[in-house]
C-alpha cells in the first residue's frame, strides 16, 4: 500500500473511532441516569430481554446443586 492511501485509512478509521466514542459516551452518560432512576431496580439480569439467559442459568444451578 502506499502511504498516501495508508495514511487516508489510517485517517478514516481515527475518525470511525471518535464517533464511536461519542456515541458510546452518549449512552454510558443515559445509562448512568437510568441507574439514578427511582424505577430502576437492580439485578443480574435484564428482565425484558434476558429471561432466556436467566432461565439457562436457573437450570444450570439446579442440574449442578444436585
């Protein structure tokens, strides 16, 4: 490759990384204020979407307790 293009790629990819980051701060940040929430309640599971996990591990314990 030359270093002209390795140099766009490389440029590309900083600023792939940087929106990402915003991004990712941007959630962190809301989850954050959902954890502050009075209706949050906390947990090892999300119960909306981890009820299949949750059940796994549930049986998973009970064959292993056994």
């Amino acid at each position: 490759m030359h270093l002209s293009r390795v140099m766009r790629v490389l440029s590309h990819s900083l600023e792939d990384s940087e929106t990402m980051q915003m991004e990712d701060i941007k959630l962190c940040e809301a989850v954050q204020r959902g954890l502050e929430s009075p209706a949050y309640c906390s947990g090892r599971y999300a119960p909306l979407v981890e009820k299949a996990m949750h059940r796994f591990h549930c049986l998973l314990y009970e064959n292993l307790s056994t």
